[in-house]
C-alpha cells in the first residue's frame, strides 16, 4: 500500500526544522503530560487505600504503635500520625523551654497543620506541568499551523498558482500541527481536573484525620466514630512511647 504524501511521514521528511521542533516540542509535552497523568494516579490510588486504613484499621487498633502500623509508609496518614506522635513526645520530653508557653494542644495543632501543608505541597508535584501543557499545547500547536500556512502562501507565490498539488502538502501540515496541539492538550485538561479533584479529597480526609488525632492526643479519645460508625476511637496513647 503506497503512504500518504499528506501524512504523519510526509510531514517529517519534507518540514523543515521549525516544523520537526514544534512537532519535538509538542511530543514532549505529551510524554511529560501523561508520566504526570499516570504516576499521581497511582499515587492517588494508594492514598485512597491509606485513607481507608485511616479511617477503619487505625482506630480498629489497640495501642498507638499498631494503629501506625496499619497505616503503612510513604503516605501522608502515616505523615500525620508521626508529627503527631512527635509532637507530643517532643512537647512533654523538653520541659522548661520557650514552647512551654503553648499548651500541648496549641502544639499538637501546630504541628499537625504543618504536616498537612507540607503533605498539600507535595500533593500539588506536577500539577504546574498539567496546567503549563493544558494551556500552552494549542498555541505551540497553531504556531506550527500559522507556519504552515505561510509555507503555502510561500508555494503559491513561488509557482504562480494557487493549484491543489501545490499547497496540500503545506496546508497539511497546518491542521496536523493544529490536531496535534488539541492531542496533547485535552489529557492534560481532563487530567488536571480529574488530579485536582482526587487532590481535594485526599486533603479533606487528612483534615478530617487530624481532627481525630488531636482529639485523641488531648483527651485520649477519637472525636467520633465517622458516619459508618467503624472504630471505636479509644487507642491507648501510651504506645506511642
């Protein structure tokens, strides 16, 4: 079966290096675009995983030390829970220093709420490149249509004519360039959306988590029992000596 003169093939052989580098630079984004895309989800899932731990396994617990241990690593509910336990221990190990002037719940609270914007800024990795594709794609694309149009304009000009065979090839290019923008651009939107999405409540459940653990630091119990009515919210604090 004979190539299409019009196609992806053509448009490599016959563009000159601005087309080939707007067609680079665009493919790059799409790789770029899509390893974001497809590593913050799986990081997303796994937070998912870790909140439900947080909201059932950990309280489900009878000592501190096993309720962390439910919870994992390299998640940000086990983030939390350790600046929580720190926090306290830290609080009631340095007696007679200046954040004694804060009680331990002031510190607690303290702690957790860098914790979790620490957590927040690590949630927001590659979101930039999300937004930066979704946003630039299109132009850098119609930057390839516009210069494919002038070189039809310049094949006209060149031949004298205005005839089909002489300005299919150029204006090809154009809507490729125009299509390939739109490619890489829609994931990235749809995915930015989707991550933010999955971001927020990933966040409303850390806050929701520390609400529990401040109230079980201060006064030994978990502020409640969430709206499935799992965990019984009574962990011996002890265990985190």
């Amino acid at each position: 079966m004979q190539a299409s003169p019009y196609g992806l093939d053509n448009l490599w052989q016959q563009g000159d290096l601005v087309t080939k580098s707007v067609a680079v630079l665009l493919i790059a984004m799409s790789i770029a675009s899509w390893y974001v895309i497809v590593t913050k989800a799986l990081q997303l899932l796994q937070y998912r995983r870790a909140a439900k731990a947080a909201g059932h396994q950990f309280w489900d617990a009878t000592t501190l030390q096993e309720g962390l241990a439910t919870l994992g690593s390299n998640n940000p509910f086990a983030v939390l829970a350790s600046a929580g336990v720190g926090a306290m221990q830290h609080h009631s190990a340095h007696q007679g220093h200046l954040h004694d002037e804060l009680s331990v719940s002031d510190w607690i609270t303290l702690s957790l709420r860098q914790a979790i914007d620490e957590v927040t800024s690590k949630l927001q990795t590659g979101m930039a490149v999300l937004a930066s594709v979704a946003s630039s794609a299109p132009f850098v694309g119609l930057f390839g249509t516009v210069w494919g149009i002038y070189h039809a304009l310049v094949s006209i000009g060149s031949s004298g004519q205005a005839s089909i065979d002489q300005v299919a090839g150029p204006v090809g290019e154009a809507l490729i360039m125009t299509a390939l923008g739109l490619a890489v651009a829609i994931p990235a939107s749809f995915g930015y959306n989707a991550l933010v999405r999955g971001n927020k409540n990933v966040t409303a459940r850390l806050h929701k988590f520390g609400f529990d653990l401040h109230a079980l630091f201060v006064t030994g119990a978990r502020s409640g029992t969430g709206k499935d009515g799992a965990g019984s919210g009574k962990l011996a604090v002890v265990g985190a000596s």
